[in-house]
C-alpha cells in the first residue's frame, strides 16, 4: 500500500514543529533558571525557615493526682495571639471535686486535733494528780521508817518495806508520766502532719485552677499540635494525658534559616558571615541574613544520602511578613575574597 506524498508532508511539519515548540520550552525553563544569579563562589544550600522565638506547649501534670485532663476549650487553629491571651481550658470538675473532699477531711482532721489535744491534757491531770498521790504517800511512808528507828526490829522491817513499795510506786507513776508526755508528743505530731498534709493538698489544688487555662507569653500566631496515631488536630472534648504537646506559638517577626554545610565547605564558613536568603516561592527576592550557629560536629546527611554535613543556623536581619515557618528556602552563603 503507498502512502499519498501529502500525508507524508504534513507528518514531516507536524514532527518539526514539535521539535521547535519542544526548543522553545526549553529555552523558556533555561531562561527561568538563570534568573537567579548567584555570585561567584558562593555556597548554596537549601533550607527550612523557623521562627526565632518559638514557644511550644505540653500538657504538664497538675500536682500528684491529675495527669489526665479533659479539653473543655481551645483557640482556632491559625490565630493571631498576643501575650497573655488564653490557648486552652482544661475541665476543672475534677480538682474541684478534690477540694470538696479534702476541705471536708481536713474539717474532720481539725476536730480529731483538738479532741486529741482535749483527751492528752485530761490524760495528764490525772497522772499528775496521781504523782501528788503517790509523793504523798512515799514522803509519809518515809517519815514513818524514820520515827520506827526506836521500834522493834519486825516493826522497822515492815515499815522500810512499806517505804520501799511507796517508793517503788512513786517511781513508776513518774516513769509512766514521762512515757506518756512522749507518746502524746508523738502522737499530736502525727495528727498535726496529717493535718498540714491535708491543708496542703487543698492549697495545691485550688493553685492548679488557674493553670488549667494555658496562656501564651509571646506574640504570635496559634498553631494545635495533631494526635500522635490519627494525625487530627487536638479537638474540644479530647482526654490529654501529660507530656502530650498541645501546640506552639511561633513570633514571626523575627524568622532564621536552618540549612546544612558540607564537611567540604565547612572551613568556608564563620559566624557572623553575610548569607542571601530567598524563598522558593519568590526565588527573584531575596533577604539578607548572617550565621547565627554553626555545629561542632558532624553527622550524616540521612539514612539514604551518607555525605557528612554540619548544621547551620541563619539568623535574618530583616522582617518581612511574607517570611513563615516551614516555607523552603535556600541560602547563599557570601564568600569574601581574601585580601
């Protein structure tokens, strides 16, 4: 079968202009790279923008007993904060119930202290008294030896024996006061450290309502932290439990650049050094910067590349609120010509 000569013509012209329209968009794409000019001899690496002053928020453990609490209120996710503006409300029914029962116990441990104090003093007058007794009775006892000096031996046998009882009582009654004071010390310690454990508790728990609503220190924009399994946003009605971060507050009027260094240009970089920061998104702007941090040490780049690199922190000496969090970047450290 042939093939009419102007089908084949209109194959050949569709195939060259394929070809050209092909050249044109590579020419397009080259021109679009070489927009950015670097300058000469400088080092490029790409990097992450983080704000400088960054504040994140976990859940701490309110006293001893509240290490899981309900989230009864929580700021939109991307708001603008100001210092002192509230994040999140925790349920405060638990540590209010807490204070309910402990206010009644130390009701109770108040009125056990004074009974006790009550019951020691009573205990006490009565071995006193009994003490004057038993003196008594050992001083008469003693007189009574002594004037039997001029009687029959049987007669002071009995009476020194007399004494000896006398004064065997006598003894122990103040032996048993003794005990007794250091037992009803020990006692009234216990009930009083009860007591103050009590008083305690309840102080703790009525200054843990307050920090059940989480406030932010700095200025900036509210950013919930996502569930560890099912990556949702933390939502009003969830049990956090301590330890979980709850969110971040990052300012983003000052912003840095984290980047890497490889160990080949390590020695090519100093703190302090100009760097030209611009964003992948606006590759045709760029923001001045300087190395705020460089890594003592070094370390691999990934489990997947092994090229070994040092860390380096960009601080940026201009604010600009097209400058957020996590936006790509790369940075063009300056390298100045040696004199």
């Amino acid at each position: 079968m042939r093939i009419p000569s102007r089908h084949i013509w209109l194959w050949l012209c569709s195939f060259a202009l394929s070809i050209l329209l092909f050249g044109a968009c590579k020419g397009d794409k080259a021109s679009e790279a070489d927009a950015v000019a670097y300058a000469p001899n400088s080092i490029v690496e790409s990097g992450e923008l983080f704000a400088v002053d960054e504040r994140s928020f976990v859940m701490p453990r309110f006293g001893r007993y509240w290490y899981e609490m309900k989230l009864i209120g929580i700021l939109e996710h991307g708001s603008p904060v100001k210092a002192g503006d509230s994040l999140f409300q925790f349920d405060p029914a638990e540590v209010k119930k807490f204070i309910i029962d402990r206010e009644t116990q130390l009701e109770s441990e108040e009125a056990n202290l004074q009974k006790l104090l009550v019951q020691q003093e009573i205990a006490l007058n009565d071995l006193r008294s009994t003490l004057r007794s038993e003196e008594a009775s050992f001083d008469l006892k003693k007189l009574e030896m002594e004037y039997s000096r001029f009687e029959s031996d049987r007669t002071k046998q009995v009476k020194a024996l007399e004494f000896r009882q006398a004064e065997i009582r006598f003894n122990k009654t103040k032996k048993r006061l003794a005990l007794t004071q250091k037992m009803q010390a020990l006692d009234l310690k216990i009930q009083r450290i009860r007591h103050q454990q009590l008083k305690q508790e309840v102080q703790t728990a009525y200054e843990v309502l307050p920090q059940l609503t989480i406030r932010t220190p700095i200025n900036g924009v509210f950013q919930i932290a996502r569930k560890r399994r099912s990556r949702d946003l933390l939502t009003v009605g969830d049990e956090i439990q301590f330890g979980t971060t709850l969110g971040n507050v990052p300012d983003l009027t000052w912003m840095k650049a984290v980047t890497t260094v490889n160990e080949t240009d390590f020695t090519k970089i100093h703190k302090g050094q100009k760097v030209r920061i611009r964003l992948d998104a606006m590759p045709d702007v760029s923001f001045e910067g300087k190395v705020s941090f460089i890594s003592v040490l070094c370390r691999q780049m990934d489990n997947n590349d092994f090229r070994k690199v040092f860390d380096v922190e960009v601080t940026l000496t201009e604010s600009d609120q097209r400058l957020k969090p996590g936006m790509t970047v790369s940075c063009e450290f300056i390298i100045e010509p040696e004199a």
